[in-house]
C-alpha cells in the first residue's frame, strides 16, 4: 500500500498533499484533514505479518488509548492512529518548521536555543516516563520544531510496536547512533534508555554534530569497551569544561549510573552554564489551566517543605507555573506563594518572579533554610544568590544546620568557584560568633575547615574567612600547626581581617608576620593602580623640575638644543626619586585608611619629605656641585608632603589637585622670599629653587605656577584606594 500513495488519494477522512519525509520502515505524508479543518501529518509504517509482529500488535492494541490521551505541550500529539492492508498510520498535527536535524544542517543553534529545546525535550520526557511511556527512538529526526522554534517530540512509543530484528534502527536515519548498549544486545529497555539517547541528542544540539560525526556507534563500542563521549568542546568552545562530564554520566555504559530523569539532566545543564531557567515558553493551545489546577491540588495537598513530599518535578512545576504566574495576589492564598517560591528555587524555574510573591522575610528565609538543608549543590547555590540581603539572625540551631549544609557541599563542589560560594554563604546567612570557641563546629567539621583553610588558594583564603566568622579556636590551631611558613601568614591574616583579631594562643612571632603580612598587601594591592600613580607623579615631577631648569637657564637662546635636552635629562632623574616620595606619602595615606587619621599623616609626611629631600640634594650635588644648606630645602618637602598627605583625605579629585598645586606654590615662593629677604647672607640658606636675582616677583610667580601645577594635578590624578586587602 505505501507503494500506492500519492499526492491526492483519499485515505479515510484525510486527502494526500505530499511526501514530506523518509526513513527506515515508514514515510510521512502531509495531508488535509476535513473534519478537524487542519493540515496533518500522517506516518505510514509497513509491518510483516510474523508471530513477532502480530505479538506487537497485541502490545499496541493495548496501549493505543494511552497514545491517544498523551498531552503536552512539547509532545506531538496523536490524532488517530490504526492498521490497514499490513500498513500501521499514525496521524498528527503538521509542524511547519521540520525536524531539529534538518535544522541542523543549516548550521549550529545558538547557546540559548540549544538550552531550552534541553528543556523542552526533558520536559516531555519526563511526561512520558509519568505515563509508564518508553520512547526508544529519541534523535534529532524524531524532534519537530514549529514556526517558532519550540521543540515537539515524535514518534514516541513506536519501538513497542516495531519487530524486535528491527529494534535498533527502526525509524530515522542512523537511529542504533542513539541507541544504549542494553538496546543493541536486546535486552530490556527502561527510561534510563531513553536518557542516554538524550545524552547524545545533547551533544548534538550544543555541537551541531553527531559523536565522531556519525561514524562510529557510541552504544556499540560501549559494548567490548570503556569508551566515553568525546569532548564537546572540542567542537564548540564555548561551552563549559564540565559539560564533557555531563554528557559522559547520561551516556553511560551502567544504565544505574544515569540521571534517573529529564529533570535531573536539567539540573545538571542548569549547574554547568551557571543560569538561572527562564519560564518554559510554550503553546497556549496545546496547555489547559485545569491541568495546571489538578497538579497544583496534587502536589499542594502533599506538600512537607522539610521532607519533600509533594514535590510535582521540574516538568509539572513548569506547567503549574506557566498558569500560576498570572494569577493576582488575591487569587493565591499564601501557602500557595511559599509552594511555588519553593519550587522555583528547587528547580531553578521563575525564582525571580516568585520572590517577589512571598512578601514576608521570614518566610522567605524558612523556605531558604529548608532547601540549603537539602545538601543539593545547584539548589544551594540558587537559593544564596537569592538571599535578602536583611533577614532576622538565625538560632544557633539553624546556624549548625546551615554550617553543616554549606561546608559539606563546600568540601564535595566541582570547581573552586563553587566551593567559594558556598563558604561565603555560611558568612553571608550565620551571625558571626562573638568569642573563640567552637560552639558552632563539630569536631569533624572544625577539621574539614581547617584543611580547606591551608589550600593555597581563593577556596583556602575563603574558608579561612569562614573560620574568622566563626571564631574557631580549633581550627586556627589547625592552621598553626599544619600550615607552612609561606602559607601560614597569610591564612591568619584573612582570619583576623574577619574576625578583627587572632585569639590569645597564637605566638607573638607569629603575629608580627601576619602585621607584615598586612603591611606588604595594603601596599601592593592593586599593582597596576599603584604603578599609574607613580607614573603620573613622575610624569608632573619630571615636567614641574624640568620646567624650572629650563626657564632658569641661563643661556640666551630660548630653544636652545643644550638647555632642551638639559632640562629633559635632569628633569627625568630628580623627578624619579622626588616622585618616589609623592607615592609613599600616598600610599601611607591612601592605603591604610582604616588606621588612624593623624598617625597615618605624620608617617606620611616624614617618610615622604625624606624621599623628596634627597631627590633635591642629589640635584644639587650631581648638577650644581654644591651640597645645600640650610632648613628651607627639608621644611618645604615637609610642606609639600604634608599637602600630599592632607590631600588624600579629600574626596574630590579637582580639590585635591587645587590644594596640592596652592601649596607647592606657596612653598617654592616663601622659600625664595626667605632666601632673598631674611638671610644675612644670600648664599646662607638653600632655597628650594633658585631664580635670578633681577628677577621680578611676577616672573618668579609664573615659573613656579607652571612647575607646581605639573606636580599637584599629576601627582594627584589617581587616588589610590584601600580595598580589602
């Protein structure tokens, strides 16, 4: 009979348009169908007439009322289906936008498509499982995509129906491609098969490319070996590094080793891309609110947030959801709202939204507490980045629980990122602990702590905070003893910045080196910071010197090459070691900001007078051959420091540089003043820089404008900020 159809023939109550696809034992045909008023799709399977078949068709004679009753969004339904002339038809809507493999030959789908047609195919997976539905043929053939993008699942059931010689390749091209090693030898098929033919559907979806590209069999190879998946990212880097693992663990060889579900392979996808699940965008038509009501009612019923009874899954929660949503706040009474923020946190689906559906604080952190309790990585994280940032303290008993959660997930995380996050969770929920002790650590725990607290990493330096936190004697002793010398100051010093002080055992030798430790970070953080601010200094020191050389020369030609390239060389050299003591006074400053304010100020001052000092001694050593004398050159770089070092407390960039310039200004201007008018002796003082002495004050006040603008607004163009170091 499939011999015989052709675009017009009347079949039943539909009429043949055309032959729109093609593979292994049966063609599909698009065709009109008169009663529903709609364009169909109807799949022709030619069958033999052997014992095997006619057992198979008992098997289909059976489940034919549950084929016809399947809903869901993502699943093609069923409109009819029969047998006629050894021919089996199965009769669905027509979908306009072809299989995921014909879109595929177009090229790959984007990171975002390839995510939700995950959920999509996961989500009518799961459905079919709830209804005791194995569909053993999923591939990229048997996936449709209509107008819109939105993923339709095929073909299910068929392989109950197919002879078993046919088993492994009944439908679509390549199918054995797909197929689990337990389907190959004939053995018996379960939902987890279905999970591993998802598995090498993801790979296909998120590579645009088959395993090996088609060429070699995964399932088959599995049977004489260990062979795995290969790297997906080989193909497409853009994808994360666990991604492999993932699809390695759906497809393995041990079918217990199998995510149970489409909803755990979701959690999964969810964990490795580190997103939050936007709501699943389905078709209206194909969605009744009723369901969504008699799942609620279901679920609602059961509900324990502490056991997890009544929790429907991901693809039920979804479904609920996508009614629920729209319901006004007077339509969902308030053990509805913690439902559903519950859930959405549970499966990462509209947490956002439903948030901001439970208003009271409290009961936000109780369905916070109860998920953490969990001890589920993915949903611990999801539920910390939704945290409020104010929330009631927590008892000692919630904060055990949440120690116990978080660090025992910390301990077990894939990746260091993770872990972090975890441990700065117990920082971000637990009060901190007021005295040393160990009133919130087991013995085992203070333990795991301690060794995550001397990993040389940002893991390590996180759990040494958490330690602070906590104030666990135990686990600073843990570090004392355990960590080596290079490590071990570092590690004390992240616990006192937490904890504000180390406890009373620790040896005086040992805080000495952690004050060190202190000293050496608050000084080298931000090394790219710190070196722009030196270079401003330099560069407005450099010019403001070079400057005053050059318009002092006494040589009668103004461009004169010997006094440029003079004026450049000397300029450069003093305003290295002058801009040397600009930085320190700022840094002194600047860096240690939590200290206090007059000690920080007179410590900047003298240091940076003394660097600034020997810059000008040197310049008049090495460049004029005559040692200065006198107080006036080391009172003004006092002067000028003091002006660096006041600056710094100012918040605004333009008055800092106005402050600095003025009292560069004023202190190169009364320095010249005294040496002219107050010494008995001209030569007796050295001012801090010479003019001539027929010069006129309004010559001298324009040449030291220019140098003390250059020094004030570059060498306070960049503030160097104290972060948490």
């Amino acid at each position: 009979m499939i011999s015989e159809l052709r675009p017009g023939l009347q079949f039943h109550q539909y009429q043949l348009l055309e032959q729109v696809g093609v593979g292994g034992q049966g063609i599909v045909w698009s065709a009109e169908d008169f009663q529903r008023n709609d364009i169909v799709a109807i799949k022709f399977n030619e069958i033999a007439g052997s014992e095997e078949q006619q057992a198979d068709d008992e098997m289909f004679a059976r489940q034919l009322g549950k084929l016809l009753t399947v809903h869901h969004p993502n699943i093609l339904p069923i409109y009819d289906c029969g047998l006629e002339n050894n021919v089996r038809y199965l009769v669905s809507p027509y979908i306009t936008g072809g299989s995921i493999y014909e879109r595929l030959k177009k090229g790959p789908l984007s990171l975002d498509d390839s995510l939700r047609l995950s959920v999509e195919i996961a989500s009518a997976l799961d459905h079919l499982h709830g209804l005791g539905i194995i569909h053993r043929d999923i591939t990229s053939s048997n996936v449709l995509l209509n107008s819109k993008g939105h993923a339709y699942l095929a073909d299910f059931g068929l392989a109950r129906i197919i002879s078993n010689t046919t088993l492994p390749m009944h439908t679509g091209r390549g199918t054995a491609l797909y197929s689990p090693p337990e389907q190959h030898k004939r053995l018996e098929i379960t939902r987890k098969s279905d999970i591993y033919s998802f598995g090498i559907l993801l790979f296909e979806l998120f590579t645009g490319k088959l395993p090996w590209d088609g060429e070699t069999v995964l399932g088959i190879q599995q049977l004489y070996s260990n062979t795995e998946l290969p790297d997906p990212a080989e193909l497409n880097e853009s994808l994360p590094p666990l991604m492999k693992d993932v699809l390695r663990r759906i497809t393995s060889q041990d079918p217990s080793l199998r995510p149970s579900s489409g909803a755990e392979v979701l959690k999964m996808l969810y964990y490795i891309f580190n997103i939050k699940s936007e709501p699943m965008l389905v078709d209206g038509s194909m969605t009744r609110a009723r369901d969504a009501d008699d799942l609620f009612r279901q679920s609602i019923d059961e509900w324990n947030m502490e056991d997890g009874r009544g929790e429907p899954g991901l693809t039920k929660f979804a479904l609920i959801n996508h009614d629920y949503k729209t319901r006004s706040e007077k339509e969902l009474h308030r053990r509805a709202a913690k439902f559903m923020l519950f859930h959405s946190l549970l499966y990462g689906h509209n947490e956002d939204f439903w948030q901001t559906r439970v208003t009271d604080p409290d009961e936000r952190l109780a369905i916070s507490l109860a998920l953490i309790e969990r001890r589920e990585e993915a949903v611990a994280l999801r539920v910390l980045d939704h945290l409020d940032q104010e929330h009631r303290p927590l008892s000692e008993d919630e904060s055990k629980a949440v120690v116990i959660s978080l660090l025992g997930l910390a301990d077990r995380a894939i990746g260091q990122s993770v872990s972090r996050r975890l441990l700065a969770g117990v920082q971000a929920l637990v009060p901190p602990v007021q005295t040393w002790g160990d009133s919130l650590l087991t013995p085992g725990l203070s333990s795991l702590l301690g060794e995550m607290s001397i990993e040389d990493s940002d893991v390590g330096d996180q759990a040494a905070r958490v330690a602070g936190h906590l104030r666990s004697a135990s686990v600073v002793d843990h570090i004392v003893r355990q960590v080596d010398a290079d490590r071990l100051a570092s590690t004390l010093l992240e616990v006192q910045k937490t904890a504000g002080q180390l406890p009373s055992f620790v040896p005086r030798d040992i805080r000495l080196k952690v004050f060190a430790e202190w000293i050496m970070r608050r000084v080298m953080t931000q090394p790219a910071q710190l070196f722009g601010a030196y270079m401003m200094a330099l560069a407005g020191s450099a010019l403001g010197i070079g400057f005053q050389i050059y318009l002092t020369y006494r040589l009668p030609e103004f461009m004169d090459i010997a006094r440029i390239s003079t004026s450049l060389e000397q300029g450069l050299i003093i305003g290295t070691i002058f801009s040397m003591g600009i930085l320190i006074t700022k840094v002194i400053v600047e860096r240690f900001s939590a200290a206090r304010v007059l000690p920080r100020i007179f410590l900047g001052t003298v240091t940076g007078a003394l660097g600034m000092s020997m810059a000008l001694f040197a310049f008049h050593v090495l460049f004029l051959n005559t040692p200065p004398r006198g107080i006036m050159i080391p009172l003004g770089c006092v002067m000028i420091a003091l002006s660096y070092a006041l600056s710094g407390l100012m918040r605004s960039r333009i008055a800092r540089m106005a402050f600095t310039a003025g009292a560069i200004l004023l202190t190169i201007n009364a320095a010249w003043w005294l040496h002219v008018s107050l010494a008995g002796d001209v030569t007796e003082w050295t001012p801090f820089f010479r003019y001539d002495y027929s010069w006129s004050w309004q010559q001298v006040l324009f040449t030291s404008s220019i140098v003390a603008a250059w020094m004030g607004i570059l060498g306070n163009s960049i503030k160097l900020q104290a972060d948490d170091a």
